[in-house]
C-alpha cells in the first residue's frame, strides 16, 4: 500500500509529527506495521494527565484505520 496515496495531507502531517517520513513507495505488511508501532510509541510517551494522549489517539484514528486495510 502507498501511503502517500492513502492518506490526506493532514495525515502526513501527524505522521510526520510522530517521527513517520513517508515515501513514495509500496509498503509491504511488516513496515505497515513498524509505522503503526511508532505512532503508538508517539502517543504513548504522552501525558495522561491533560488529557493528551486520549486527543491524540483520536486525532490519529484515521490513520490506524488506513494502517488496517491491508
């Protein structure tokens, strides 16, 4: 799947706030799955506290749902 096909400039944008650079390339099931990792890994070292990581998974659903197609 190519991302950069998949997704909205928005979305690129989040990753790219994650730590996620996107090519423009196929990526095979196993990479899908690295960039799904890594934002977890984003949201994740996030506070609880202010409410942030529960903002930031919603604003990163539709990506994971894009991750999920394949």
């Amino acid at each position: 799947m190519n991302l950069l096909n998949k997704c909205t400039d928005k979305e690129v944008k989040l990753m790219k706030n994650a730590g996620v650079y996107l090519e423009d390339k196929d990526y095979s099931s196993e990479e899908l799955k690295r960039i799904e990792y890594n934002i977890t890994e984003y949201i994740m070292n996030h506070s609880s506290k202010d409410g942030s990581i529960g903002r930031l998974q919603n604003e990163y659903d539709s990506i994971y749902r894009t991750l999920n197609i394949e």
